[in-house]
C-alpha cells in the first residue's frame, strides 16, 4: 500500500439515523422536516475513535475495549455529509445502504401524515 494507507487497518463502519417529516394532504403542501437528531455509528472501536476522534461520543458505551465492535456510539454533530467526508478522509468508500420507512397519521382531523425512516450506510476500507 501507499505511503498514506500503511498502518490503516480494513474493516466496516455503518451510520445510520432516524429521520422522520410530515406530508400535507394529497402532497400539496410542502413536506415539513424534522432534523436529524442522532446519527449512530457501529463497528470497531478502533476504528471509529480513529475516524471521528473528539466528535465521536462514547457516553453510551465508555471504555469499550479497541478491538470489540460497538452499536452504542453516535456523533456529536447532525450532518451526514460531515460524517461522510470523515469517513472518505479516512479511506473508507460507501459499499452499501439501505432504509425503511412508516407513515401514520399525525393527527384524527387532518389528513397530515407523518413519515418515519431509519437510513443506514454500510462503509469499508481495505
């Protein structure tokens, strides 16, 4: 490898985050969006402390040992392309995503409904 890939071990990262807005009657209205809340991050935890080091947020799972893999981690800050510009710094290529979604009626007298999603992104670097 490159002079700048030695050192680096492979392995997978995957972000995800819920997000959720709400569509107006017949879809006339423009759609209302909540912000991203959360965004998660699993995998090693090597890993990840090397990819986001200080906006990384270990509160739920302190002192996770490096080479164990963790779910419980998530940014300290809420724009994904942030997240993705650490990550493609850091080497990682996005090999895979998928999403789910709901809808429910936000309220008994309107026709509003509310959309719900939860979105990962699956990266790797060898």
């Amino acid at each position: 490898s490159s002079g700048g890939a030695e050192g680096r071990r492979a392995g997978f990262i995957t972000i995800g985050y819920r997000g959720s807005y709400t569509l107006g009657r017949d879809s006339q209205t423009d759609a209302k969006f909540r912000r991203v809340a959360r965004i998660m991050v699993c995998g090693k935890t090597s890993l990840a402390k090397e990819v986001f080091g200080d906006t990384l947020n270990e509160s739920r799972d302190p002192d996770r040992p490096p080479e164990r893999y963790t779910s419980r981690y998530y940014l300290k800050f809420t724009f994904l392309e942030q997240a993705f510009d650490k990550l493609a710094d850091a080497g990682f290529h996005m090999v895979a995503c998928n999403s789910t979604g709901t809808c429910a009626f936000a309220h008994e007298q309107t026709d509003d409904r509310i959309w719900t999603s939860y979105t990962e992104y699956v990266f790797y670097r060898e």
